[in-house]
C-alpha cells in the first residue's frame, strides 16, 4: 500500500469537460486520486467549478490537431467525450476526422488507453439502418479500437441524472401532459444506467489491463420501455397516473418537434435522441462487471435514479445539465468593444436607474433573472419571442437554469448563456436565439459618484448583412417596452428585497 500511494498518480486528459458527463467525471476522477488535464475551446468556462483549481486546463479543441497533440503530452488515460449532438450536415465525417486525430496523437505521445463514451447498439440492426448519429458513435468507437492504443468504448442507452438531456426529456413530458399522444418508439425496449453508475464505469475503466481493447455494454438492471418510464416516473414523482396513447404515424422528425414543443430539448438535440429510440437498446452483456466490480446496491435500479435527479432539482443541487455544452452554430465571439470590430454597424441601447437599495439587494435580483423568476418585463414578449425561436429550431426559453439562485460561466439562462460574471458587479449574456447577428445583454450594479446604488443595463448587437440590419430597426420601437420595463423592474424587485418603497420620482430610463 505504501508503494502504491508513493507512485506518481495517473495523468487523465478529459475532453468534454464543459459537458454533462466530462464536468462529473472529472471531480469523480479527483477524488480517486487521478491529476487531471482538461481540453476544452472556451477554458472560461470552467472558471467558476469548485474543481478548477486542482487541474490543469488548456485551450484547444479535438479538430485542431496542434492542441490535441500538446494536451495529451505526459498524459496516461485520455478521456473522449466530445460527440456532435445537434449538429449541422457534415457532422459525422467532423467526428471521424476528429476521433481518427485524436487516436494517432494518442499513440504519438504513448497514452496508455483511451476510454470512449458512446451509444448502445442493437446488435440486430444493420449499421446502414442505424439512425445517423448512433452511427457515428459506433464508427468512433471503432476507429478507437483499430488504433495503436488500447482502447475502452462505453456503451449506454439513456443516462439517468439531473440535468441530463435523457431525463430533462422525461420529465417534461411526463409532469406536464396527463394525457399523450406519443410516437411508436415509445413501446421500444431500453436499457438505461444512473449517471452515477456510467461515471463508476467511466473512471474504474483507468485500472483494466493493457490487453483489454473492446467495448462494454453498460446500463442498469431494469430493462423497460418508453412508456414504462413514464408511467414509473409519474410514479415516484408522485403525479396521477398519465394516459399514453402511440401514434405510428409520429415520424422520429415529427417526434422531434413534439418533444420540442413540450420540453426544454430543441428539436435538433431532441431528433438524435428519439432516432436513438428507434431500436431496441438492451445491454447484451455485463462483461464490464470483470473489471469494474459491481458494489451492494449497484447499479442503481431505475426508480432509485429517477429519486436521486429528483431530489437534486427540488434541493437545487444540478452539478451539470445537458445544456452546459454550446448549442451547435450559435454565436461564441466575445462581446465587441470596439465599434470598428462591427464595421462601424454596432447597436446599442442602454437604461439607467438609480436604486434605493443596496448593491447586494441588487445584485440577487441580477443574479437570480431568468428562468422560473422571468425577465421583469413583458412576460408576453418574451414567451413569444421564445416561442418563435422554437419555431425555428432554436433553444427557446424553456432551458431555464441550472441553479435557482447562482451563475457561474458557461450556464445556459433560457435562450442565453453566461459569457462573463463578476460578483456583486457585472453579468454579461451572449444570445444562443436564432437571430441574423450576435447579441449581448449586460447588467451591472454599481455605486456612483455620489454613493448611489445604480443599475446600468445594455443590449449589443452587431448585424450580420441587410437583414440584421432590418431586424434591428424593426424591433427597436419595442425597446422602450421591453428593455425600459426590464430596467425598472429590476430596480422594483431590488427594493422590494431590501424592504424599501419604490418611490420613481426621481429615476430616468
């Protein structure tokens, strides 16, 4: 044992770090006692994790293969959780040229095993017939398995959590519709794991020996289908039981639209998971089990999963939810601070108030917006401007947010995400909406000249061609509406939180 703990600790490269499953594994992979190394294009991102502080995180993605390359310098295990969920045409030969570069600088820098996360295959469906993105998992996993490094290729189902896609897809649907006119895969065999057990799996899969190069099955004990889920999440949730009526007619696209329209999931993440319910996804071994032993009480059975997410969203206790990745196509360039950066073409409309209340009172109001709590104005603004962004294909508002009450960057907030947060001070969101240009909208608290609290509030946009330009014009006579109500009520809610009068006499927006 002391040998043991005297030996260096395993140095793991996780990719996907700002993802659902890589922000878990890597704390998972901390407390085992791993270093850990993580890749990732927006490193800010993962600024404001507890855990960022005990690893390294380097710039790069797994396309560029100059920061593949230095990334897996001096590394052992390489975690692969990158997939192209939701994206455009063109995505599977991205992924095998990602997945094929990534494997040669595996062997380049003698990393000692690679460990893939993907998705269960039928064993009796034709790979041709497979849906196009559980095609491609299964191709990366095989590009992994034909390369130099040994290799260890996970394959789960649905994955059973707080905050994943999976179970934020079978919670909206159950809690919200009694009564559910549901495609035909809802009556289509499945196997799913509690991300707690596919995390065990993940980070025991370090120790396999050298010799193991395959692939495992993994899932949980309870093989169900769709509609059971449901009517056993109704269950443990407590609701009435809910009448499930199958329409073959459902197409997996049309399917899409539906779970759109109902649940926090766009259609374009929403497609790849019903196509993935398509066939049956039934573990056909548990070969796993000679390598990472099962414990008393693992894996968790599906009902002990569905209680555990639950009692993390009702606690606010969400580490990672399936919108921590970026929307595939969304804007990520930081906010401009120069005009010439826009051409000379950069609009802006910014509201000021003044405050009768503290910063911090402030503060919690702009730091809570969004989500359950709205945006202060016009709530039937918004929830069409959400609902068109639907419409669309886009994210829409009903994302929400991870936490009730605190944001770090890289949260997802409705049809926004956190590109910059300073305590007490500043938050800046860059739109993910289907727009012809790329929009910011910062709100900062802070004391002027005379010792007043002030709330300053501005929307950015920079065009993209003569429709941006259109679109501007054509909704800023409904700016004053929007933006003005949103300044005052935000200064409302904050002196409501410090308990004082909203006397306005003396504010101007």
């Amino acid at each position: 044992m002391r040998e043991r703990d005297a030996a260096p600790a395993l140095r793991c490269l996780v990719t996907g770090a700002t993802g659902y499953v890589g922000g878990r594994l890597v704390p998972s992979l901390l407390e085992a006692g791993y270093q850990v190394r993580c890749l990732a294009r927006s490193p800010e991102k993962l600024r404001d994790h507890p855990w960022v502080g005990r690893v390294e995180v380097v710039r790069g993605d797994v396309t560029d293969a100059a920061s593949v390359a230095d990334a897996l310098r001096g590394i052992d295990v390489a975690y692969y959780l990158v997939h192209a969920l939701g994206a455009g045409s063109g995505f599977e030969e991205t992924d095998r040229r990602a997945a094929r570069g990534f494997a040669d600088a595996a062997a380049t820098a003698a990393v000692r095993r690679i460990i893939y996360l993907g998705g269960l295959v039928p064993a009796d469906v034709p790979v041709q017939d497979l849906s196009v993105h559980l095609r491609s998992r299964a191709e990366v996993g095989e590009i992994f398995l034909a390369a130099p490094v040994p290799a260890t290729v996970l394959r789960a189902a649905v994955v059973i959590g707080s905050g994943s896609a999976s179970f934020e897809m079978l919670r909206y649907l159950t809690e919200r519709l009694p009564v559910m006119v549901t495609p035909s895969w809802v009556s289509t065999r499945i196997q799913p794991i509690a991300i707690r057990d596919a995390l065990r799996y993940l980070v025991g899969s370090v120790g396999m020996p050298r010799e193991v190069n395959r692939a495992f099955d993994i899932g949980g004990p309870d093989i169900m289908t769709y509609r059971d889920m449901m009517e056993r999440y109704a269950k443990v949730a407590g609701l009435p039981h809910r009448l499930i009526l199958p329409v073959p007619m459902l197409t997996p696209r049309l399917s899409s639209h539906w779970i759109g329209l109902v649940t926090p999931v766009p259609p374009s993440i929403a497609r790849p998971l019903a196509d993935s319910l398509r066939h049956e996804v039934v573990c056909d071994e548990h070969d796993i089990a000679r390598y990472v032993p099962d414990k008393q009480g693992a894996p968790l059975g599906f009902d002990e999963a569905l209680g555990l997410a639950l009692k993390r969203v009702r606690e606010a206790q969400v580490v990672t939810r399936w919108s921590n990745a970026s929307v595939p196509g969304a804007p990520s360039d930081p906010l401009p601070t120069d005009p010439e950066w826009a051409g000379g073409s950069l609009y802006t409309d910014v509201r000021q108030r003044t405050v009768d209340a503290s910063t911090g009172a402030l503060w919690r109001v702009v730091e809570g917006i969004g989500g359950d709590h709205g945006w202060y104005s016009f709530p039937l603004a918004w929830a069409l401007r959400g609902w068109f962004d639907r419409m669309v294909g886009g994210v829409g508002l009903r994302r929400g947010r991870r936490d009730a009450h605190r944001l770090r960057v890289g949260d997802s907030l409705d049809f926004w995400r956190v590109e910059e947060i300073v305590p007490g001070q500043l938050l800046r969101l860059r739109a993910e909406m289907r727009l012809p240009g790329l929009a910011w909208l910062e709100m900062t608290a802070q004391r002027d000249e005379h010792g007043r609290t002030r709330y300053r509030q501005r929307a950015v946009f920079h065009p993209r061609g003569l429709l941006g330009h259109a679109y501007w014009w054509s909704v800023s006579p409904f700016h004053a509406v929007v933006f003005g109500g949103m300044a005052r009520n935000v200064a409302k809610a904050a002196e409501a939180d410090a308990g004082l009068p909203a006397d306005t006499s003396h504010r101007r927006t």
